[in-house]
C-alpha cells in the first residue's frame, strides 16, 4: 500500500508502465532508464522494445535490473510501441522516446492529474533541451495544449494539442490494441494513432507541472530529409479518408490548412551550422 498523493490515505495506487522503444540509442538510452529510475512515483514498470538495427544498446540496457527488454528486428517504431502495450500490465501507460527523459516527479504529477480528473489522456509538459558547447539550453514547446480543441490540434494544428505518441499518459484499456493506421513510415505515425485515439473523444486532461523532456535534433528535426514531402501528403490522404468514412468532414479544411503550412515550412528550411543552431538556441532561452 502506498500514500496516495491525492487524497492523501492509504491506498493503491496504479501500475504505470513506461515504455521506450528503441533503435541504436547507445548513446541516449541510459539517461531515459536512468530519468525513469529516478522518478518519485514507484508503481513503475519499464519496457524497452528494440527494433531494427540497434548496435551495442542491448549491452547497455542488460545493465539494469528489472527492465523488460523484448527484441524485434524486422519491427519499425510503431510496431514496437504496439508491441510494448501488448505486453504491458500497467493501468496507465506512458511512452518515452530512447533519447528523451522525464522530470523526476513527472509520472507522479500525470497520474495525480488522471486520477483527480478520471481522465483517460493526460498530455505532459513538453520541454526541450539540448547540449551545445558544455551549456544546457532548456525551452518550452510552442503549445498551447487547448484541451477543447485537442482533436482539431491532431489532425492538423500542434500549435493547439502535440500530436506525439510520447509524453502522453493513457489509460491502458484506450490503447491496449493499437489501430491499424495503414501506413508505414517515420513522420505519421504518431499523428495517424492519435487521430484514431482523440476521434473517439477521451476526456483529455493538461498537467503542465508533469514535465518531459524533448531532445532537440535528430530525424523529427530532419526537415531536408528525401521522400518527406511525399510522406506528408500520403498522411493528409489518409486522415482525409478516416474523417469522411467517421462523418467528421468539417475538420478536413484543417487538415489542408495544417498541409499546406507544413509544406511552407519544408521550402522555407535550411539546415543551420552548429553557430547558427546555437545563436538560435540562445535566442529561444531568452524570449
């Protein structure tokens, strides 16, 4: 039995499982277990799902005790997040991403919010941070997290609600089978899952005290990537479909809206050198 931070009697408190997939993040994957390890809130499982190529991370995960470590080859990252809810046995779950951590009270503060409000998604607090030079920049996420609007938000607005998987608490029974998106890639995974999820309209709660922390760079950062233009629009395709085939066609206008800005934003882009990564990184710290 544990004190529940709530109510403050004696109780049960849920399971929570987080769970990480990973590719080759030997260089990233300990301080998310380590940030997991750390957290305030003890009904804790980790499960760390690696798929494809994964290099000498294995190595560094079989370090720890207690990690539920599977191993999937041929499996992409969304298959690997499905496969961590499979095997699951929390109430709750809560992704994080191999090169990611959480604030040491963050599953505490997100499962508070959950249980005080019965709600069935909590988003977390989305920081990034980053390491230049031996400096750590720390900088909000530009999110309003409107949850009225949270639905409008993942099919086409993250200024409004983040279509991530991560730093989202679920509740288990949600999202226990993952739906079939149609579609394999890198960029629309989470942002098709979500809309599956949210269509439904899940009570969907806020903790800005619950805070996650998000590297900043790697592929989500890849704005140059080759294909991506392809990849975006083949998501708009897709989340045009599912809105007609569920009667919610008042929010396609949105989702063209959300193409067409993403588009812009891939013209506009041009990969900065680390000078100019971190005079930007500066800029954001002090605004």
């Amino acid at each position: 039995m544990k004190m529940d931070k709530v109510s403050g009697h004696h109780t049960a408190l849920p399971l929570v499982s987080v769970i990480i997939p990973s590719g080759d993040s030997h260089s990233t994957i300990k301080a998310a277990i380590d940030s997991v390890l750390a957290q305030s809130y003890t009904p804790i499982e980790i499960i760390v799902v690696l798929n494809g190529e994964v290099g000498v991370t294995l190595s560094i995960i079989s370090g720890y005790k207690g990690v539920n470590t599977f191993r999937l080859p041929e499996a992409n990252a969304y298959e690997a997040r499905a496969y961590g809810a499979s095997m699951a046995k929390g109430q709750y779950l809560l992704y994080l991403d191999a090169d990611d951590c959480l604030h040491k009270d963050a599953v505490m503060r997100a499962v508070t919010t959950a249980l005080a409000n019965s709600a069935d998604i909590v988003q977390l607090r989305l920081v990034q941070f980053a390491r230049k030079a031996g400096i750590n920049f720390h900088w909000h996420f530009p999110c309003r997290y409107d949850t009225t609007e949270a639905f409008r938000g993942i099919v086409a607005d993250h200024t409004i609600f983040n279509p991530g998987i991560p730093a989202k608490l679920y509740r288990r029974s949600l999202i226990a089978t993952f739906p079939d998106i149609k579609y394999k890639g890198f960029w629309g995974e989470d942002r098709l899952f979500n809309m599956l999820v949210f269509s439904g309209r899940p009570k969907v709660m806020y903790s800005p005290e619950s805070i996650y922390y998000y590297r900043y760079g790697g592929m989500s950062r890849d704005l140059t990537r080759k294909g991506l233009t392809d990849e975006i629009s083949r998501v708009k395709e897709l989340q045009t479909e599912y809105l007609r085939a569920n009667n919610l066609q008042s929010y396609i206008p949105d989702v063209e809206r959300g193409h067409r800005f993403l588009l812009e934003a891939i013209e506009r882009y041009k990969s900065p050198d680390i000078l100019l990564r971190l005079k930007l990184l500066i800029a954001r710290l002090l605004s």
